[in-house]
C-alpha cells in the first residue's frame, strides 16, 4: 500500500516537471482539471529525443510564455512523450502513455488533439509555422469544431429517423478528425446513425463498411511492405481489383496504390493507365480528384529531363 501511494506521488511530481512549467504529463489528474476549470485538454504527442519536428514546435511556440498565457484560461497542456530512451519516462508514465496510444491512434509526430474533459477528441493539428501568438490564434480557431460538434448534437436530439443520423453526421464530419480517431472516440455515435437510419438513406453505412475494407486492405499491405515484397504487394493488389462487385471508391484506392508500385517500379506509363482506369470508376468522386492529382504528378516525372551522367540527385 505505501509503496502504491509513493509511486503514485512520485507520478504526480513528475508530471509538474517533466513537459516543462504548465504541462502535465498525467492523463487522469489533468481531465478532474479541465473539468474543474471548464477547460479543454491539449494532447501533445511527441517523441522528445527523436522527432525533429516536435522539437522544433517546442522550440518556437510551446516553450515561450506568450503561447501558456494565450491558453491557460482554456487549455490543459498534456504532454504524451513517445522517446527512444524509455529511462527518460518513470513506468508509470510508460504504461499510460501506450495505453492512450491504443485510444487515440496518431499516424504520426507531433499530432496536437484538443479533447473535452471526457477525452473525446474534436480537432487535430500538428506543427504549424508562425511562433506562439500565430498557434494560439489556430488553436482558437480550432475550438470552434466543438461547438459545431455540440450544436449537430443538439440539434439530433431534436429529430429522428434519418434527419438525426444526417445531423449525427454533420456532428461528426464537423471536427475534421481521422477517420480512426472517430471509430474509437466516437463509435455510440455510428451505433445511433446506424440504428436511426436502417435503410441507409444517407449512405453512411456504405461508405464505413468501405472504410473498414480499406482499412483491413491497408493493414496486408502494410505486412508485404515492411517485407519488402514488391511482387507480393502487387499480387495481393491485383487480387482485390478482381473481385466482383467492389464498391466505387475502394476500388478507386486499390487502384491508386497499384499505381504506386508501378511508379516506384519506374513503369510510369503503366501507372498512368492504371489511374485513368481509377478515375473511370467515379470520375466525380473525392477519391478521383485525388487520382487526377497523382497521375499529374506521374506525368511531371515521366516528363522531366532526365540528369546527366555522373549526377546525383539532392
């Protein structure tokens, strides 16, 4: 019991310290905070020893006074640090961190969340030029999303059938998060779309179970990738594309990373074809505009002169 009680205090004072003055590095202790004070939390995912770019946002705006007086009447700094060195982290703040890691799946560093007091998520940043005061004015700008969040909420509880799952929708699509940010913050919410909209007259069933297909295709991908098996990827990707009846905009992505493995595998010309066949499926999607985007670019390599013997490039 007494060894429970010093480790939980050493924990606290670490916190005090540890992110520098006015960050806290425990979760739970800052949530009482943000909710005692009716303030927001910022998470700042970091990798303090590694990430040049968190420290580089460090150096120009969360270590100078101008950017702690511009929040601290509405945020609560939380510093999630993820080093190479573990000793420079008691174990405590270890284990903690990995587990939000598992509740907030960053895809990279730094990611900057601004959460309310139950850890729900409403905005995403990251490094942005432009010093404190500049940060602090695109955090405030940021904090608008939750009152969106809050006002399609409300707005829900007032409707029913498939005007509440649109407006649980526009709750949703209001806070510009990552799409795997939502599924674990925000799964009750799809549950009530779902059972408010059974015939999926919005389309949002649709369109998640196509982001669950991407998502299990990216994850076999990825296993090829860190192989390095370029002829296993390919054939994995040419497996999909075969299937029948596969919905518009994920094909339209299988067909964007066969291209590539044919850019990177310098068969441009392929590439391209494989793109215009991409954009063929559903020229007026989001997802086409982005083909359109990448087959420019492949043009753009295909177009450039090549450099002369002897060269490298920079």
């Amino acid at each position: 019991m007494i060894l429970r009680i010093l480790l939980a205090a050493a924990f606290t004072l670490t916190s005090a310290w540890a992110g520098g003055a006015g960050w806290s590095q425990n979760f739970a202790a800052a949530q009482k905070e943000a909710a005692g004070g009716q303030k927001d939390l910022l998470l700042d995912f970091t990798g303090s020893d590694w990430c040049s770019w968190c420290i580089k946002l460090n150096k120009e705006v969360f270590d100078h006074a101008a950017f702690k007086t511009g929040v601290k009447d509405s945020l609560v700094l939380v510093e999630l640090d993820y080093p190479h060195d573990q000793s420079r982290l008691p174990a405590e703040v270890r284990q903690q961190n990995e587990a939000l890691l598992k509740r907030y799946p960053v895809k990279g560093y730094p990611t900057i969340l601004l959460c309310d007091p139950d850890g729900k998520p409403f905005a995403a940043t990251g490094y942005q030029a432009g010093g404190p005061e500049k940060y602090v004015e695109h955090l405030n700008a940021l904090r608008a999303h939750k009152s969106a969040r809050d006002a399609a909420f409300a707005k829900a509880g007032e409707a029913s059938g498939p005007d509440q799952a649109r407006q649980l929708i526009a709750a949703l699509d209001a806070m510009e998060l990552d799409d795997g940010l939502i599924q674990m913050s925000y799964q009750e919410i799809a549950d009530k779309i779902k059972a408010a909209d059974p015939r999926d007259e919005t389309g949002y069933s649709k369109k998640s179970a196509g982001k669950q297909r991407l998502a299990v295709f990216m994850e076999k991908l990825g296993e090829f990738q860190k192989q390095k098996d370029s002829g296993g990827a390919l054939a994995f990707v040419n497996q999909t594309l075969a299937e029948k009846n596969l919905p518009e905009e994920f094909s339209q992505h299988i067909h964007g990373h066969k291209a590539a493995l044919m850019m990177y595998a310098k068969k441009h010309d392929e590439a391209m074809k494989v793109l215009e066949a991409g954009i063929a499926v559903a020229p007026g999607s989001a997802v086409a505009a982005e083909l359109e985007k990448f087959l420019d670019f492949i043009r753009k390599q295909k177009d450039a002169p090549a450099a002369p013997a002897g060269t490298e490039s920079k």
